[in-house]
C-alpha cells in the first residue's frame, strides 16, 4: 500500500509546497513515528494554508492519512496557530470526526518562525533535531498544508496543476487565489485589481524568507505561496536587492559585535552551534581556511537576524547565505561532534511575537485576512521544467502538440532525484525553450 501511495505521489508531480520544494515521493518513502502537518502559516501576511485547513480539511486529513500510510507513522499531528480561529475550529471538529486517535490538533503561538520545520519539531514533540539536520533522525516527517492537499488529489490520480498563493499588500483586492501553474505574475495581479502604486516590486512568498522577483513577467511555480507588492524602497525589499559587495562593505566597518543577531536565533536557541554575530567577522579570503565560518551552514535564513535583530540594520542572514554558498562550493560540509542539544534558558523569553516583527516590518496596514476569490484562467501560461529541488524535468511535448490539463509534460531524468511537470491548462504547446514550456489556450 505504502509503496502504491508513494508511486502516485511521484507520478502527480508532488512537491513541498512551503517554499523549498523538495519532491515529495522522496519524503514519503522514509520510515517514521509522527507526521506533523505545518500548518503555521510561517510567515506573516500569507493566508492560503488557513483558507485551506477551513474550507477543505477533509482533503488536507486524507493527504495526512496518505502520508501516514506511506511512513508508517502511527501519529498525525496538524499544527497551526490558535489566531487562526476559524480553521482551528474546523480542523479540530474534522480530527475529531475522523481522527481515530491517530490524528490531533496542536495549538501553536504566533510566533516567528514557528513554521520552521524545527523550531515545529521541539514545539510539539520536545526533541532537538540535529545540527544540519532533519526531523526524520527523531522519527517526525513535516509536510505543509497545500503539498498534503496535493496528495490526497494525487490518490485519485490529479497531479500538481494548480497553486493557492495570497495576493496582497499594494493591490486594489487583497486576496487567496488559485492559478493555474505557470500564470504570469502580472496577470495575476491584474485579476487581484491591479497595484495601488505606480512604481512597486513584486516578493514571491513571504516578506522574510521570499525573494524580490526581477520583474513581474515571472510564472507563479508550485512553490510561489504568495505575491506581495511593496514600494521599491520598503525596508521588506531593499535588504533582498542590496548589492553583495555594498553587504560586505558595510559589516566589515559597521558591525559593533553585539550579538543581538545571536541572541535571537531560533537555531541557537535550540542549541545549535550558530553564532551571527562571529560570522560577521569572517572576512573575505578567509572563509574556507577559518574553522567559525563552518557555522553558517547551520543557518535557516529565517531573516530575524537582519529584520528585527540588528541595530544597525545590517544583514547577518546575507552574510550567512554567501558564505554558505562558498562553503558548499568548495564541498565543505557541517560534521555534527554528537554533543547533547539543550534549549536556552532564554528561549521562550525571547521568542519574537509576530505583531512586534509585522510592526517592525512596517506592514501593519496589509495585516488583514484576505477573502478567497476563486479561480482564475489565464490565456496562456509558461511553465518551468525546473520547480523543485533536483534535476530539471526534461520535455516530453514539442510545440504545436495539444494537451488537455494534467497531461504531462516534463519527465524526470533517468536516475535523479527530481519531480514530473503537468500542463495547467487546455492549449497547444507553443514554445519549449530556455527550461520552460509555454502553452495557448
């Protein structure tokens, strides 16, 4: 049976709908006591996981129950936070109605970043994960809401075509939506009522963790949880563009070593060998001889760090993310000694409540719960072969060939770790080119 579920997965094109993007089939077929459904709506402002977890809990629990098959768990926990009242009422009537006590609700607070697989880990279950590690070394597979609602599509053979994502900020309709994959960010836009502002930037996902797109011509992928317009000079968006050697420049002469950054960490705080604030003393040339710099490999680039932590409004997490980038290309990698993980004494203290980090954020005013406005159908829609962790997903269309929804049209390579693309609307294949594969209605 486990097997069966795994294969569906693979075959629907699942993967991790958080962000990362890691094809689920890979997570599925691993061994474990307890799935945890991340529910927490990690970031601030995106909305889609608690529309889901309200209108369509059954969905989202048969995925679990998928998932649970598959791993062997014997225990499904759904986290997510308490604020989100209407979707905690429904999920806790569905366990309830359906559990069998297999299934639970967890409360979590609002926090950031309590959707950090992690920092879920020790919420709920009271074990550290490793240093560089994963959640399946202490027996807990996690999986987000939208990639368990795809699974439970997949069982009834409907691959991945469509992505919820929230629409918010700078537009005259904030909203939750579905599109099909592939939609043009601009369009999407459009149908949310088009922007407020004349001059703005687009972040795909949240405003921690997600990235400015270079413009609003990009397709919306299977990982895109959210576009949210900002002014080009919000302080969301210009820490994400600032020019890696303006970065460098301004830590080696403005850090003061206060060790704020470090004292907010969540991976720190969970014991984690990571200190920010010594990382921004790395200097270039050094980074591969200097035993410290190691360290950044353990960072989750949850943004504490440069959004609410520093003084001086510096970015540790740049700093981390590009010595990271040349560790990893000099194929150094974190041994974890095997020392005993404890939390620090100050963990709860120092916990950073999402009102506080939406206020210092500067986006109180785009804080309310959007409505779901339905569906939209674009015209035409671009595709990338490449929407996960892996290898790319290699054509099998050429153009001027017709596909109906949910036909294939990216296989993964022989051999890879990689996930299946599908076609997200009805139309003729009118361009495959530069890894991506663009379809007419």
């Amino acid at each position: 049976m486990g097997k069966a579920i795994v294969d569906a997965i693979r075959q629907a094109g699942v993967v991790g709908a958080g962000g990362a993007g890691l094809p689920t089939h890979v997570k599925a077929d691993a061994t474990a006591q307890t799935v945890l459904v991340n529910g927490a709506s990690c970031e601030p402002l995106l909305m889609s996981d608690p529309y889901l977890m309200e209108e369509q809990v059954d969905v989202m629990l048969r995925g679990l129950e998928a998932m649970m098959d598959c791993t062997g768990a014997n225990r499904g926990v759904v986290c997510l936070k308490g604020k989100h009242a209407a979707a905690m009422k429904s999920v806790r009537e569905a366990v309830a109605r359906r559990g069998q006590g297999r299934l639970e609700a967890f409360e979590m607070g609002d926090f950031y970043p309590a959707g950090d697989e992690q920092v879920m880990v020790y919420e709920v279950l009271g074990g550290i994960v490793p240093e560089r590690g994963i959640p399946l070394q202490i027996g807990a597979v996690v999986s987000n809401v939208e990639s368990l609602f795809n699974i439970a599509h997949a069982l009834d053979g409907k691959p991945v075509t469509h992505r919820y994502l929230t629409v918010g900020c700078e537009v005259a309709r904030p909203m939750v939506v579905r599109v099909p994959v592939g939609t043009r960010v601009a369009e999407v836009l459009d149908f949310a009522g088009g922007t407020t502002i004349s001059e703005y930037r687009v972040v795909d996902g949240g405003p921690m963790m997600g990235r400015v797109l270079p413009d609003a011509d990009q397709p919306v992928t299977k990982t895109t949880s959210g576009l949210l317009v900002l002014p080009p000079d919000h302080n969301v968006v210009n820490r994400k563009v600032m020019d890696p050697h303006v970065v460098k420049r301004l830590t080696n002469t403005v850090c003061c070593q206060c060790s704020q950054c470090t004292d907010l960490c969540p991976r720190n705080l969970l014991g984690h060998k990571l200190h920010p604030h010594k990382l921004m003393r790395v200097l270039d040339g050094q980074t591969i001889s200097n035993p410290m710099a190691k360290e950044a490999l353990l960072c989750s680039e949850c943004g504490i760090c440069e959004k609410f932590a520093c003084p001086m409004g510096l970015s540790p997490r740049e700093v981390n993310a590009m010595l990271k980038q040349e560790l990893m290309k000099a194929g150094i990698k974190w041994e974890y000694d095997g020392r005993p993980l404890a939390t620090s004494r100050f963990r709860e203290e120092r916990r950073i409540p999402t009102s506080r980090l939406v206020s210092r954020l500067g986006l109180a005013d785009y804080e309310a719960h959007p409505p779901f406005a339905g569906d939209f159908e674009p015209t035409e829609v671009r595709i990338p072969l490449k929407q996960h962790i892996g290898a790319p997903a290699l054509s099998v269309v050429s153009v001027g060939q017709s596909v109906n929804v949910g036909d294939l049209i990216g296989e993964i390579p022989e051999g890879a770790m990689g996930a299946r693309v599908h076609a997200s609307i009805k139309g003729t294949v009118s361009a495959v080119e530069n890894g991506i594969i663009t379809i007419k209605a």
